[in-house]
C-alpha cells in the first residue's frame, strides 16, 4: 500500500493533480510542515541524497562530459497546456513532444511539466537552491522522465537517474521596468484564473518556453544528484541549475504572493513555498 501511495504521489507531481499524500504534507501547518515530512514519507525525505543544496561554485568539480543540451520544442508556443493551482504551487503542464537530450544525460528525457518556488514578493527570497548562501526570490523547475520507460512512473522512481529537473533562478530586473518581459506578463495573466486549489485553465497558444528562458545562457549550469524538493523527496533526480538567472520584473514576481490561495477565499496566499536547503552533495560543473 505505501508503495502504491507513493507511486501515485509522483504521478501527482510529474503530471496530475490527484488526491494523495499531496493533503498529507504542506509548507506551514506544524501537522504537515517540513519538520514532519520525514515522519510522512521515512522512506525517502529523510535519505541521504535530498534537495535542495546550497550550491559553492569553488567546490564545483569540473566534468567534461557535462556538455550542451538540445532542447527539443522548447521554441513551441503551443507546448504550454494548461496551469493549476495545486495548493503548494503554480504548475504548468505541456503537451506531449516536449524533450531534453545531450547536458550529460544518459539519454532523452521527456518534459512534462514546470512548477515554481517563491518566498513572500522581492522583499523575501524563496528559492529552493541557493549559491555561496544566497537566496534567490523564485525559482522554475523543469521536471522530465527518462523517455525510454514511456510514462511507466514505477520503473522512473526505482531508476537513480529516472528524473530530470532543470531549475533556473528567477532574479528582479535592476531597473524600474513593470510588466516585463511580455512573456512573463502573459505567463502571469493566467493567476487570476486560479486563484484557489484545483482551479486550472488551458492557456491559449503564445509562450514558449524558449521565450520565458529568454536571456539565459543554457550552456552553463551545475549537475548533482538528489531528490524531489517535496514529498515524497524520491531520490531519482538528475539536477541541472542553471548558473544565469531569469531576469523579471519585480511586480511579476509579486503577483505570485499576492494572488493565488492554498485553499480557498478564506485561505492565506500562498508564500515560502520552498524546502529548506538539505545536507551538501557533490557538485559538478562545465
């Protein structure tokens, strides 16, 4: 039976929204918080290859194989499906097509969803990785499953490598600028749209993206190994951070604080939805 919740519980994570240990853990009640999810899921949020990590570029071994990525559909502005309120983040799911090869990777990765982390609006930082200790205000995952098990989540978390997750640090742009990038302004269009848990919406053709990693430079990045940053903390994930952050305007990274709820009306907006950074792991570079 727990292996059967667990399974569920990463499916809910990769692609779905079901209903499983996503109520049996949250970010703040002392019930669910992280403080207990070890006591939630043993198995997995209290091993020995979790994540995040405070990432120290001068410890960061170089590694020749770590080398460029192709990034297959990334340019597509119908990729992006839909986006959901799930009660712990913003998700946005893609249509089938989406791939990752090449950056090291044993072989192909299908990409099927990006979820993001933040603190409380510029003022307090929530991004899950950090760098020589610094915190950065969100941070956007990219998670993918290896193509060759072709969805079959029960053989993808027992393989050590059978996620990959690409994060990228968002950062406020230095200057006074609003709404920008316009890909960021209509990516946060869709917030009043789901406002509350389970509440999702198809976003029309128009991002892609390519557009919303607009400015960063994808050949240099870090590698580890570690886990899901939440419950069940799987340690089946290939990370990927990305060294240059995502430049956006700080009224849209405060739309993020300011607008959805973990639950309904009545519920707080949803704030520090991050894990707190996890013992080191080796880190590779390029």
């Amino acid at each position: 039976m727990k292996f059967l919740l667990t399974t569920v519980c990463v499916a809910w994570i990769l692609i779905s929204s079901a209903q499983c240990a996503s109520n049996a853990w949250c970010y703040h009640l002392p019930a669910c918080n992280e403080a207990v999810w070890s006591a939630i899921v043993p198995q997995y949020c209290d091993g020995t290859r979790q994540s995040p990590i405070d990432i120290v570029p001068s410890d960061a071994k170089p590694d020749p194989e770590l080398t460029q990525f192709t990034f297959h559909n990334f340019d597509s502005k119908s990729a992006l499906e839909s986006m959901e309120n799930t009660g712990q983040t913003v998700k946005v799911r893609f249509g089938s097509g989406v791939e990752i090869s090449g950056g090291g990777l044993s072989e192909p990765y299908d990409s099927l969803q990006f979820h993001l982390h933040w603190g409380n609006g510029t003022s307090h930082p929530g991004s899950e990785h950090t760098v020589d200790g610094k915190r950065y205000p969100m941070e956007l995952h990219i998670v993918s499953s290896k193509s060759s098990y072709n969805g079959n989540i029960t053989q993808t978390i027992a393989d050590p490598t059978g996620l990959s997750a690409l994060g990228f640090f968002i950062e406020e742009m230095s200057n006074d600028e609003i709404a920008e990038p316009e890909s960021w302004k209509m990516l946060t269009s869709y917030l009043g749209s789901i406002l509350y848990k389970d509440d999702s919406v198809l976003m029309e053709p128009g991002i892609s993206l390519d557009d919303l990693l607009d400015g960063v430079d994808r050949t240099k990045y870090y590698r580890y190994l570690g886990s899901l940053t939440t419950p069940d903390c799987n340690e089946a994930v290939v990370w990927t951070v990305f060294k240059e952050p995502i430049k956006v305007s700080k009224d849209l990274i405060d739309l993020f604080s300011t607008t959805v709820h973990i639950s309904d009306s009545s519920s707080p907006f949803m704030i520090n939805n991050y894990r707190n950074i996890q013992p080191m792991q080796p880190v590779m570079t390029n």
